[in-house]
C-alpha cells in the first residue's frame, strides 16, 4: 500500500503522461498547395483590356496565401513567378508535398465575341472523368491545352488516368465538399454570377493524392468582369473567400475525423 501522498503524486504523474501524447498528437498544421495557372510562355487567356490570366492567377494566389497562413496554414505555390510549368510536374511537386488540399487558381474565357460580351460568373471545378456541360467541357479542353498531346504515350489514355484517380474515392468526395464550400463563399462574398460547382476532366487535378479543385475566379474575357479581376480589392475578395472556404471545409472534415477518432473501438 502507498501513502496517500505517493498514492495522489502517481496521480498526477498518470495524468500528465496521458497529457503528453495528446499534446503530441496535436493536429499538425493543413499544408495547402495554391497553383496560379499557366506562366511563362504560357499567358492563359487574355482580357479585353490585354490583361494576361498567368498574372491575374498569380496576383490572386499570392493574396490567397496570405489568408491561408493567417489561419495558420503552411502553403506552397506552384510557381512563384512568371515561369512555364508543366501541369503534371505541378502534380508530382505538390504530392511531394503531401497537401492535406489543392487549389488550382484560373479565370475563364468565352471563344466568341458574342459571348465574350456576354458571359460572367465563377465557376468551381473538381476532377470527373465527363463534363458536367458543354461549356464545362471547353473549359477543361482550355485549361488541358498544355497538357500531354497525344503522341506523349501513356498519358494519352484520359479515361485510364481519370479512372485512376477516382479509385482515390474518400479524396473525390473530399474534393467535392471544398468545392461546395469555397464556391459558397466566393458568390456570397463577390455576387458574381453564379455558374455552379461543376465537373470536368483537368489534367492538373489527376493523379494528386489530396482534395484538390480548380476555381475559375471570373471571366476574364468579360469586357465588365474581366476589369474587375485585375482590381485590388476585387482580388482581395476573391483571396479572402476562397480562404474562408477552405475554412469552412477544414471544420467539416476536422469534425468528421475527430469523431472517427472517437468512436473508433479501442485496440
Ligand atoms: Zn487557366
């Protein structure tokens, strides 16, 4: 028998060893992987007033970044500079990141005149093996254009290296989620048009081993909208939405983790 002295200090040593592997087991911060789209030779597309989307991407990711370690993110871009990436070495950079998300950033473009004038909104995109819609196709077909042409071998086969990623079934629904939550507040905060979440096969989203969406912030071929991505303040919005989204999700799946974690039966 010990005395109750000994009895209350093994106590206290009991409860802070069990207090050690919880501080350990401390959720490291979200490591985020931002990709500002195109760069270099490659300039995207291109506004009415001659805006360039590689730099509207770029501007808006920098921004992004900012708010996401505000909220004590670590994150990486892609690119930090005005440089030709290749969209699958995008890929394999950021899964060597091991990103807990994946956020493409890019601003869309109408191929007529008419619709230029047209078409405006935000679109928020996850991986599919078919487009959501015809436009959600051109979109993609856009966006894939420095991609892997035919002749580059294995990669040709689109429908095998979609069909791959989606085996990574938890990430998929996980990236519909950020989806819903980042577009949710990109159209709450900006009231541009909202042109839905949608689908469509990108070659920068396949084969990353986290969530991963691409966000097309505007249409930059918009003679009103296109103006407006290159503004400050409206890139401020945009940034500030986006991280607010991610927020949002991050409590979603933090949430849905912890209670697997607790209701997990004991070993
Ligand atoms: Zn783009």
């Amino acid at each position: 028998m010990l005395a109750p002295m000994a009895r209350s200090l093994l106590v206290i040593a009991a409860v802070m060893l069990a207090g050690v592997p919880a501080v350990a087991r401390a959720a490291p911060p979200p490591v985020i992987v931002i990709d500002p789209g195109h760069g270099g030779a490659a300039d995207g597309a291109v506004g009415a007033d001659g805006s360039k989307e590689k730099n509207v991407c770029l501007q808006i990711a920098r921004r992004l970044r900012t708010h996401l370690e505000a909220l004590g993110a670590r994150v990486f871009l892609t690119r930090e500079k005005d440089v030709d990436v290749h969209l699958s070495d995008r890929v394999a950079w950021a899964n060597r990141r091991s990103p807990s998300l994946f956020i493409s950033v890019h601003a869309n473009s109408m191929p007529t005149r008419k619709l230029r004038e047209r078409i405006m909104g935000i679109e928020t995109y996850f991986l599919s093996a078919s487009a959501s819609g015809t436009e959600a196709a051109f979109t993609a077909d856009r966006e894939n254009a420095e991609g892997p042409s035919t002749s580059d071998g294995p990669h040709d086969d689109t429908l095998a290296f979609i069909l791959a990623d989606l085996q990574r079934a938890e990430s998929h629904a996980d990236s519909s989620r950020l989806a819903y939550a980042v577009h949710a507040r990109l159209i709450e905060a900006t009231q541009a048009t909202d042109r839905g979440v949608q689908q469509a096969p990108f070659y920068v989203l396949n084969g990353l081993e986290a969530p991963a969406i691409l966000v097309e912030v505007g249409y930059i071929s918009h003679p009103v909208e296109g103006k407006r991505l290159s503004d400050k303040a409206y890139q401020e919005k945009l940034a500030q939405a986006i991280a607010a989204g991610v927020k949002d999700f991050l409590a979603q799946v933090g949430g849905r983790d912890a209670e697997k974690t607790a209701t997990a039966p004991a070993p």
